[in-house]
C-alpha cells in the first residue's frame, strides 16, 4: 500500500496552504513506473488526476518536467488538462523549442545521431532514440556485461561533436544545447511567482531541480527510490508519489 511518510505528509501540508504553489515531477520513475520498452510507459491515474486537480484551484500551478522529447510526452502523458508539460530535460515548453537550436546545432545533431546508430548496430539491445535538441543511448535492454561498454563506446563517438552530457539510469543523453531541469523549474518559477514548490523525481537528472528548491522554507523535494540525493524526502515507489499528490490534492482544495 502506497505510504507518505509522516514527516513528508507535515511538508507537504505546509506546502499547500502557501499562498502560490507549483508542483511538478519527473515522469519516468516517478509518476509512471519503469517499463523495459519506453513507448509502453503510462502514469498512474491517479498521480495524473491528481495533478490536474490540482492545476483546477486558485494560484496553483502544476507541471510534468521530464527528459523525454515534448512531443512524445504529450501522447504518453495523455496530455492531462491543466497540467503544463516540459520535456527535452526543460529545453522544450509547449511554446516552443527553447531559443539556441540555429542550423549549426541541427547540423552536429544530425551527426550525431549517424555516430550513435552506427554504435548501437554493434551492441544488440540498445537504442538511439532521437529529440529535437538531443540524442539518447539506451542500453536498458542491452546484454549487461556490454552495457557500460556499449554506454562508453557512444560517449567516445559523441566527443567529436559540441554536445552536453546528461547521465540517467541505463541511458547516456547528449544535448547540442544546455538543458537543465532546474533552470526550467526555476523559470516556472517566476512565471508563477509561487511561495512554494515542490518537485518529485528519480533520477539523476532530477538532482539539479532538487538543488533550485529552498531549504528550511515551503519547498519540498522528495526522491523516489534509493540513491544519494540532496531532495529532503524520500518514499519508495510511484504509487507513493501518486498518493502524495492525492494528499496535496485534498489539503490544497480545504
């Protein structure tokens, strides 16, 4: 049965009684639990409800942020009412494509991605999954003892190209922009002038959201799952997180 910790459960009361709330959260491993073919995954329900309740009340605000390209988290998501969606690790808002894509970037994508299939051919199970801005290397379902190797191969590939480097779980993501997902939580920040925010996440690429939120004030940062961390919470599943949502959910609206 999902669980909020008691600590967790006083924080994110505190939380929603602020005056401007935002709530955003990862999506892979946190509201839609880890699937081995990455098309297949699908969030909880209830998580997704929940934050379109959410989005429903006054001076709220809430978001998917997520590293995967917009486009395809709108279908996995289901495109929930209210709820604003980032994707491309917060280099894609529905606006738009985030300024800084000119031809030259396009130019060291499309090499890119020909440099990655051509190490994918030699490992059986991985996959070059292509974005807008970036290219990933997936070796979830790769052979585990050429998985590291098949992830290093691509690295070295990538060094030939002016790219960024984002480390995940069985993933190696490399940008031909900066992308971060803190500076977009703090941009959704501002744009919502919120008194509070809180962020769930799982991954790696989560850690620099954690590290935008505000320590001893009304933010709140949780973890989902083992791993070092600078998130003050942790719970152990994305159905945890889907009951902390319904729990904001309830507390926000009294």
């Amino acid at each position: 049965m999902a669980h909020i910790p008691d600590d967790l459960r006083r924080a994110l009361n505190a939380a929603a009684l602020s005056p401007r709330l935002l709530v955003a959260t990862d999506f892979d491993g946190t509201i839609s639990p880890i699937v081995a073919h990455p098309p297949d995954a699908r969030p909880i329900p209830s998580a997704i409800a929940a934050l379109s309740e959410l989005a429903a009340l006054n001076d709220t605000v809430t978001a998917l942020i997520s590293g995967r390209a917009l486009a395809d988290l709108k279908v996995l998501s289901g495109t929930p009412t209210g709820v604003k969606l980032v994707g491309s690790h917060g280099a894609e808002f529905e606006e738009g494509i985030f300024e800084g894509v000119d031809e030259a970037a396009r130019t060291r994508l499309r090499g890119l991605v020909e440099a990655l299939r051509e190490v994918s051919v030699r490992y059986p199970g991985t996959t070059v999954e292509t974005k807008p801005i970036s290219v990933a290397f997936h070796v979830r379902n790769a052979c585990p003892d050429s998985a590291q190797e098949a992830l290093d191969d691509a690295l070295k590939a990538a060094e030939d190209f002016d790219v960024h480097l984002t480390e995940g779980k069985a993933v190696r993501e490399f940008a031909v922009i900066r992308t971060d997902k803190g500076q977009a939580l703090d941009l959704m920040r501002r744009n919502a002038n919120a008194t509070s925010v809180v962020y769930f996440g799982d991954d790696v690429t989560d850690e620099r959201a954690f590290a935008r939120l505000v320590r001893g004030g009304r933010d709140v940062g949780v973890k989902v799952g083992p791993g070092d961390t600078a998130a003050a919470f942790r719970v152990e599943s994305p159905r945890d997180v889907a009951r902390a949502l319904q729990f904001m959910s309830e507390a926000r609206a009294r």
